[in-house]
C-alpha cells in the first residue's frame, strides 16, 4: 500500500513510500493520508494528535525550532 512518511518529532513531512499493511504502524512515523496540495511558503506538518495534515509556514515552522 501507499503510505506517507512523516518526522515523529515535528510532524515534517518526508516522503513517499510504500509497505505491506503488516509492516504499517502509525507510531513510526507513517499514514495513509496523503499530504496536502504544495502551497507556496508552507510545509507540511502531520498533527498525529489530530490523524491530519496542516500546511504552516515555513517561517512559523522554523520559529518553533524545527529548523
């Protein structure tokens, strides 16, 4: 299946992947929801907390430490 890397720490989006649904387990760092459309200035941040994906601005990503 197609699945979606994310950083477990900030949220960053990493990549595309795919894996067999055994090996799947969000607490990795991995989702099957598929990041937002690029916008321009943001990146995407997966909010676990939530099961979604927000697009934040590179500049608030950076003030956050996340640099």
């Amino acid at each position: 299946m197609r699945v979606y890397r994310y950083n477990i720490v900030s949220g960053l989006y990493e990549g595309a992947d795919f894996c067999e649904d055994r090996e799947f387990n969000e607490n990795d760092g991995i989702t099957t929801l598929a990041p937002p459309t690029a916008i321009p200035g943001h990146v995407a941040v997966f909010a676990a907390e939530l099961c979604r994906w927000k697009p934040i601005p590179i500049e608030e990503f950076e003030k956050a430490g996340n640099a």
